[in-house]
C-alpha cells in the first residue's frame, strides 16, 4: 500500500500556527484530537485545496507538494475522494445522478470500483430515483460516499462524516464504512474526535493537539494512555 507523508507549516490570519509531521501506510489512519487541533487544514492540504507555507506532501513516488522545489498538484490530479460532515449532494440531482457524478471525475482512469458494486455495498437501490431532501442524514451520508468511491480516488479523506448523525444511525453508517474498507481497500485518513469511532475503524492513530503531532501509534495504546473509549476527547 502506498505511504502518506506529510510534513507541512503553515500560519493562519487568525494566529493558529500548524507545524505537523506523519508517515502511515495503515489502510484507516485517524486523525484524532479536539476541535482546532488542526484536523481539517491537514485534509484540506492533503487535497490540495489549501497551500501551507512549506512543506511537503506525496504518496508513494507520487509528489503532490513540495514548496522548496516548487511542485503543487492540483487538486483534480490528486485522485482524492472527500466525504464530509455536510455531505454536499446536489440537491437537483437525484441519488443516481449524483452518483454518476463520482464517475465522470474519473477522467479517463481505469479503476476496479464498479458502480453496481458500490449501489449493492451501500444499498442504495431503493434510493436511486430520490432526492437529497427526502433522504435521512445516514442515507445522504451512504450516497456522499457512494460518490467518492466512484470517482476513483487513490486516497479517501473523511472529515467526521458522522458527527450530525444521531447513536443509532452513526452505528450503522460505520457498518458501512467498514464494508467499503474491507472491499475495496482506498487508503483512508479519518477525522474524528471521537476515542470510540477511532477504536473501531482505525488501524494508527495520529494525535493532535494545537496543530502538532502529540501522539502516534495503534488506537488501543491510545486508548490505554487515558482517553475515553465511548465518548468524545478528554482533556
């Protein structure tokens, strides 16, 4: 599997300054840690949908950024796949129109993710013909990343997708995630805050705190060095 470097600064308007360094080939990797810590800017670089001040980014021999040498790939380039919290739908397309929007980004690419392999994972059959707004947030959710699998991404970036989500239905999305990591196999980077998320999805974790790399290792040691397994980040 192809190893995610990252090694990127980078000062905001506001004050926050982020300097971050971290390796992983782990099929989910979790980054995990309070709210502005610096999660979503690390994805948002990754993407490339944010330039830092310097730094470097690649993916196995693939290099997306390197200040010093003057490379920047564009994000469309990149073949990354994005599910957020607000999942983004078109709300004048329907589910299958939407997800036929994962498939015209490929641009030509070859790739193994088959749409009616994806419809059938996520069981979307029944929703093709619905809108957005007659969808519940999980269906959204399921449909968001039905799209993002079908764009062909090399890397999938998840910027905690369940967090509008109630218990029950965070519990079933994860049943999700977990199929489409054990099918298809996209190297993921995972934002949450939360220790039971983490526990259950991911394979490394990388802690933050104030935009620095605190911690790295498997979630159990994290969770064994004091942080809650069944609920949000303890300070």
């Amino acid at each position: 599997m192809n190893r995610l470097s990252f090694r990127c600064a980078h000062r905001f308007a506001g004050g926050f300054a982020l300097d971050a360094a971290f390796e992983t080939d782990a099929q989910v990797t979790a980054l995990f840690g309070p709210s502005g810590s610096g999660k979503t800017s690390i994805l948002y670089m990754i993407a490339g949908l944010l330039r830092p001040r310097e730094g470097a980014i690649a993916l196995g021999k693939q290099i997306w950024l390197d200040t010093r040498r003057g490379i920047d790939t564009r994000p469309e380039r990149r073949r990354v796949g994005f599910v957020l919290q607000d999942h983004l739908l078109f709300p004048h397309l329907s589910v299958e129109r939407n997800l036929t929007y994962g498939l015209r980004r490929r641009r030509g690419e070859n790739s193994a993710i088959e749409a009616s392999r994806v419809i059938e994972v996520l069981e979307l059959g029944d929703l093709l013909a619905r809108y957005p707004r007659n969808l519940s947030g999980g269906e959204k959710q399921r449909v968001a990343l039905g799209r993002s699998l079908l764009s062909g991404p090399q890397l999938l970036l998840m910027d905690e997708p369940l967090a509008a989500l109630d218990a029950p239905l965070k519990d079933r999305v994860l049943s999700y995630l977990e199929r489409v990591v054990e099918e298809w196999h996209v190297p993921t980077i995972y934002v949450s805050h939360n220790a039971s998320e983490v526990r259950r999805l991911a394979e490394r974790v990388i802690m933050l705190e104030r935009g620095r790399v605190v911690h790295s290792g498997s979630a159990d040691e994290l969770l064994l060095e004091g942080y809650s397994p069944s609920g949000d980040w303890e300070a």
